[in-house]
C-alpha cells in the first residue's frame, strides 16, 4: 500500500473519530440532492488528488453512523477496536478462505474458532461448520443441507416431491427467500403461529406436521428462532427438538442473534435446546459489534456440508485434504477472512470477556426496560430478558417519531410490529454503551416526542 495512501487513511481515519464524538447521528442527505451535494461522477479523466481527497472525506464523513453511542437501528452496532484491527489486517491480507494454500494459518484461525463454539453449544465431537456472508445465508445452506439429507436426488434432479417446511410467523424473511432459492416454493412453508411473546406454538407446529403427513406430504425442516428480530423471543427450543425427533425432521436454529449468549454462564439458557438441534448459525456482528459480517453456520452432520456444498475443481483444489480447504463446504468460490477480527476479539478477552459483554448487553436492557416500566407514559410489547426493548410513549406514532428522531440529526432507532401493533423497537447490542447513553435515549426521545405535539 502506497505511503500516501496509508496516511491518507490515517487522516480519514482520525477525522471520522473525532466527527463521530461531535456528531453522533447525521442528519439525512436528501437523495435528490446526492449528485450535487457530492462528487459522485466517475468519468474519464482522473481526479486531481486535492479533488480525490476532498471527495474521499467528504464521503465518510457524510455516511450514516452505526457506530456510535446513539444508534439503536439495527441488530448490530458498535466498533470493537480489537474486532476492527483485525478486519483491517483481513483486508490487507486479502486471502481468500477456499484453501489452505492460499488462506495458511487463517484456515487454522476459523477451524479454531469452529471447534470452541461446537464446545460452547454442546454439540458433539465430530460436529463441523464455516463461515458465510450473514444469516440469510447461514439459514440457506442449513436448510440445503436438510432438503439434500431428506432427499440426496435433488442434487441432480431437482425437487420432485411436496417437501414442506416449518417457522414460526415472527422468523426471519430469510426463510421466505430461502424456500423459493431452494426450489422448494415458498407455498410449502408453514407459518406457524405465536403466543403473545412471539414464541412458537408448539402445538400447532406438532398437529400440522401430523396432518400434512396424513396428506401425503413431506415434512423434513423445521426453522425455529433464538432472538427473533422484533421482539427478541425464542421458540421453545427443547420441545420443538423433541418434534423434529419424533417426527423425523431436521431442526435447524436461526441464533444468528442470540447465539452469543453461548459464551455466557448467565445467559446461555436462553438457548437451552441448542445441542438437540441438527444445526444452528448465529451473527457474531450482531451482539458481539465485530465489524460486519461476521456469520457461522454448524451442524452435527459434517458430511452434509460436504454432500451439499462440495465439488471438485482442480485449478483450484491443489493439494491439502478437504478437511483443509474450506471451499469445499462452502456456498461461495471467492471468501472473505470473516475469521481473523472475531479471533482478535476472542484472543484479546477470551472467553469471559466476550461474557462480559454479552451480560453488559443485558444489564443495559434491563436498566432501559426499568425506566419504562416505571412511567406511566410507556406502553411495552415485549418480555423480559429480551435484548430488543418494544415500546410506545404516549400516542406518538413509532413511525413519525423514528423519523423526526434521524431528521433532527438527535438519535437512530427503528420500529417494529407484532400482531398488527407497530412500536418502536430500541435494541441493545453494543457493549460499548453505558447506562448515561440509555438514560439519554429516553431524555431525547421524550423532548423530540412532546415537540409533537
Ligand atoms: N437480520 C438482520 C436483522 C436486522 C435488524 O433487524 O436490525
């Protein structure tokens, strides 16, 4: 890298810090006015270096903040300084993780912390998994892998048969892209229903399966969630498994949020169950602020990763066993290092400071779900120990004042809806906040709300 360009980064690098401590959520540019508000036009003749460099900064410096103590949109959130020097060293290493030739030691880095999470989840020796680009995927080559293990014709055929899968009405949309990806049709996915904590309907689930069996169809997959995205809840996990064994049928967690309360004594019953789960994926961008995406998927059944996502292709697979050469149970050809900045975090605070920020993130909704609950003003939508905190204040619409909020450049932070309420949805997944940010969430949110009117 060029010396002008590694000082060009650290002067960028420095004016986001500084801006960011300023300016900690941006007021929206207007998109009609982007082409002239910036120096977007790719053209011809190259930009002088002046007109490079202002255009540069001018860029990260006007881009939406996600990094911040007072953003609150998303599932993810924060900039953990170890995690982030090592997606900086992944980007200069610019390997690929298909084989070990060209990944070396980093291969060794994402078996490394394959083995630990196996461990932390209770999954038995023998068990594998990779990385890919994010939930969807995780929950795509998961559900690849049940279709494949029902059926090992599709590989070649295609679906032939009604083979029906299961989740319930708060799952990710993934699943509804998923099942068209797969051939498998989104008509043939069974939207279970929810009690009122947005929790799988275990019996329902059971009665469906039994019936479309009693029609000739073929259940195979069951979806269940750890951490839906709205309210946060868990499908009871431990008596699903018991249906998917009873029944014969693949049952897959999409943790991809709450599987990082694996690494915590205190919270990981939340995702008690997991071990009786064919498999599982979860988002390490999510509650543990490495840089995005930072996405796993694991099964028990090592040789359906290979049996789904591995063939041969010699210009590139050149010595090595599989078991040394990722891409072969891998969706994609070219792959990011998404390995090396969750190693950083976890070799710089091991185990139990990836615990601690786990509890922190739950300390923080705790502290926020206690002001609620103790003004009259709030009405709330979730339950406890949830890391999404789902509320209205007084009958401001959540919608309108999630935009006032942005607009007047005062906080980020979304809304959500269940069973035709909408809410504003104020997650906690950035351990880097401290209680004073939470307690002035609600003095911002208050002052914009009662300027309403
Ligand atoms: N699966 C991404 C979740 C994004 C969000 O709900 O904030």
């Amino acid at each position: 890298m060029k010396q002008e360009d590694r000082e060009l980064f650290i002067t960028l690098l420095d004016q986001l810090l500084e801006d960011e401590l300023e300016t900690p959520v941006l007021i929206p540019k207007a998109i009609d006015n982007l082409n002239s508000d910036f120096a977007l036009e790719l053209g011809e003749d190259a930009a002088t270096k002046e007109e490079f460099v202002q255009a540069l900064s001018q860029l990260i410096l006007e881009t939406p903040r996600t990094t911040t103590g007072s953003f609150f949109n998303q599932l993810f959130g924060g900039r953990n300084s170890k995690a982030t020097l090592g997606e900086l060293l992944s980007v200069l290493l610019n390997s690929s993780m298909y084989t070990y030739k060209i990944g070396g030691p980093m291969i060794a880095i994402e078996k490394e912390i394959v083995k630990r999470i196996i461990n932390l989840a209770g999954y038995p020796e023998g068990s594998y998994g990779t990385f890919a680009t994010g939930g969807s995927m995780t929950n795509y080559m998961a559900l690849i892998m049940a279709r494949d293990k029902f059926d090992s014709n599709v590989r070649n055929h295609g679906v032939t048969q009604k083979m029906i899968m299961y989740t319930s009405a708060e799952s990710h949309y993934s699943v509804k892209k998923n099942a068209s990806f797969a051939g498998l049709g989104r008509d043939n996915i069974r939207f279970i229903s929810t009690n009122d904590k947005g929790e799988m309907d275990t019996a329902e689930l059971k009665n469906q399966i039994q019936s479309d069996k009693a029609e000739g169809l073929l259940p195979f997959f069951i979806n269940a969630t750890a951490g839906t995205t709205v309210l946060g809840s868990v499908d009871p996990l431990e008596q699903i498994s018991e249906i998917s064994h009873q029944e014969g049928v693949w049952m897959h967690i999409d943790a991809a949020f709450y599987g990082s309360t694996l690494f915590s004594e205190k919270y990981k019953q939340l995702v008690k169950g997991i071990e009786n789960s064919d498999s599982f994926s979860m988002n390490a961008h999510k509650m543990l602020s490495t840089p995005l995406t930072c996405s796993l998927i694991f099964t028990k059944h090592k040789t359906c990763l290979y049996d789904s996502f591995g063939t041969d292709a010699d210009y590139l697979y050149q010595g090595e066993s599989d078991d040394w050469n990722p891409g072969k149970i891998s969706f994609q050809c070219g792959r990011r290092n998404d390995a090396l900045k969750f190693w950083t975090l976890w070799k710089s605070i091991g185990r139990q400071g990836i615990a601690r920020m786990v509890e922190k993130e739950f300390e923080l909704a705790e502290h926020a779900r206690n002001y609620v609950n103790s003004n009259s003003n709030y009405k709330v939508y979730n339950h406890r120990d949830s890391l999404t905190l789902c509320f209205n204040y007084k009958d401001v619409a959540a919608e309108e004042i999630c935009s006032k909020l942005t607009e007047d450049g005062l906080l980020m932070v979304g809304y959500g809806r269940f069973k035709n309420e909408v809410f504003v949805r104020l997650p906690f997944v950035n351990s880097s906040n401290d209680k004073s940010e939470i307690d002035n969430f609600f003095k911002l949110f208050e002052e914009c709300a009662d300027s309403m009117g």
